[in-house]
C-alpha cells in the first residue's frame, strides 16, 4: 500500500467522513458513487467486485440501491472488520467483506460481471499487474470501471510532487495505453476534473464553515488539516498537475 502510514488510522478516518459523508472514503461521496454507477449496467443478478472497498459506501449504495451482489476487497484488515459490522447492523445480505490484496488474494469465483474501483488504485504501483489481474477476475463481456487521480504531462510544480510522492498516480492517457495493453475492448477516459474540482470546492466550503452537510462540527486541529489539504489539492488540479478520470472498458 503506498501512502502515509497513519492515513487510515480511525483519527483519519473520523477525518474523511466527516467531509465525504459516512462510509465514504472518496471525494463526492456518495454523489460521486451515484455518478459512477449511472455509467454501467446493474441489475440485481450483478455481481461485483469493488476493489479496495474501504468503509463500504459504494458497496452499500450498489447492494441496496441497485440490488447488486457485491464483495468488497480490502488490504487492510480493520477496513474490513469496521464495513463488515456496519454490513451486519444494516441487515445487508448481498455483500461481503474479504480481506486482501488484489493482487494476490484467491477469489473463489473469478467470473464478476463488473470490477469497480473507486480511488483506490493510487494506492497500487504497478498497473500493468494489477490490469492484467482485473482483466482475469472478469468474465468475457464483463466490465471494468473505476475512479482514480491522475497526474498530468510532465513534472509538476514541487508541492504536488511531495504529494504525489505518496501514491502512484498516471496521466489518463497513460491509464488508457495500459488498459488496452490487458486486452481490454472499449476503453473510455473520461478526463473529469472538473466534476472532481466542484466536489473539492464543495467540501472546501464546509471545512472552512466548520460544519458538514449534516450539521456536524470537527476539531479546530483536523478543521486545520482538512484545510491545507483541501487548499493544496485544489491547487494542483488548477495548475494542471492534478487530475481525476474515469474509466470503463470491457474484457473481450
Ligand atoms: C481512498 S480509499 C477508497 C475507499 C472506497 N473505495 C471509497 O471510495 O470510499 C482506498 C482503499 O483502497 C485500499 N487498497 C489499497 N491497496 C489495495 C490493494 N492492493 N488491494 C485491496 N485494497 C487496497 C485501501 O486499504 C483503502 O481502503
């Protein structure tokens, strides 16, 4: 997992929810979910794998909005317990919680009807591996579609290096190569910064209120770091350095 230690630790997490809505761990939350989701067919017979999972949120919208069957994968085994108990307390049946790494984990089935990601592969160094392994957990006319950060041409300004230095992040294009690389048909990048951008300016607007859309207040100190982050990333994304895309494509 290439990040900060201390970025999913419940401190941090308490942190992200406060700003993306519970059980979301993505800028948009459950908007940008819904978005995703829009670009795909789901019917109650779908069975998907949502890869790095996190607290379960788009799990949950795809299971009881959308009536799919869901399992969520994730590295790190208290992500796992925390959207396992919060699966059990919603009375959910249609999803499950393993814990793994995509790369490597045994699925019992590997024949999902769609893989779905959602800003998880930042965190995954090596994308031609970890193409190649989705190309293999989907069946033939199975779709592949994800969310991710993205980095635009060339070397950008320092500040967004040292953030950047964090993750493993490709320019859309570069993702786009990759992808057809697997053996993936139909690949299509969306570039959706902007969309990415209203959501940061969004959730800024709330840091800096100090409120959320639920009323709730933080700590002046996570309030503080919400906002530098917030500021930093907005930044970057008008510099150009930073971005965010979508993708979908289809294993033959
Ligand atoms: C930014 S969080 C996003 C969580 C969730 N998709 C969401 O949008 O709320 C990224 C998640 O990916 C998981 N992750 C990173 N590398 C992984 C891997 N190799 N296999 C499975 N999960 C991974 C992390 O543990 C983390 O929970």
């Amino acid at each position: 997992l290439t990040t900060s230690s201390d970025q999913y630790l419940p401190k941090s997490l308490h942190r992200y929810e406060w700003i993306f809505g519970r059980d979301f761990l993505n800028s948009g939350g459950i908007d940008a979910t819904k978005a995703l989701a829009a670009s795909v067919a789901i019917s109650p017979r779908t069975r998907i794998l949502d890869v790095g999972s996190g607290l379960g949120g788009s799990a949950f919208y795809l299971c009881s909005v959308r009536g799919a069957d869901v399992t969520g994968v994730d590295v790190l085994e208290s992500m796992v317990k925390e959207s396992t108990a919060r699966a059990a307390a919603s009375g959910l049946k249609n999803v499950r919680f393993i814990c793994g790494d995509v790369l490597i984990h045994h699925f019992e089935r590997a024949d999902f009807d769609v893989v779905w990601s959602q800003d998880a592969f930042l965190h995954i160094p090596d994308k031609r591996v970890l193409l190649d392994r989705l190309f293999r957990l989907l069946r033939p006319g199975g779709q592949l579609v994800f969310t991710d950060y993205a980095r635009g041409r060339g070397r950008g300004g320092d500040e967004f290096e040292e953030y950047a230095s964090n993750y493993a992040l490709l320019t859309p294009d570069d993702y786009a190569t990759y992808l057809k690389t697997a053996g993936f048909a139909d690949v299509a990048c969306d570039n959706a910064t902007e969309e990415f951008v209203k959501y940061l300016r969004e959730e800024l607007a709330q840091i800096e209120s100090g409120k959320n859309s639920a009323g709730e207040t933080i700590d002046e100190s996570d309030r503080r770091y919400l906002l530098e982050r917030w500021q930093l990333k907005l930044r970057c994304c008008e510099a150009g350095d930073m971005g965010w895309a979508k993708f979908r494509a289809t294993r033959p």
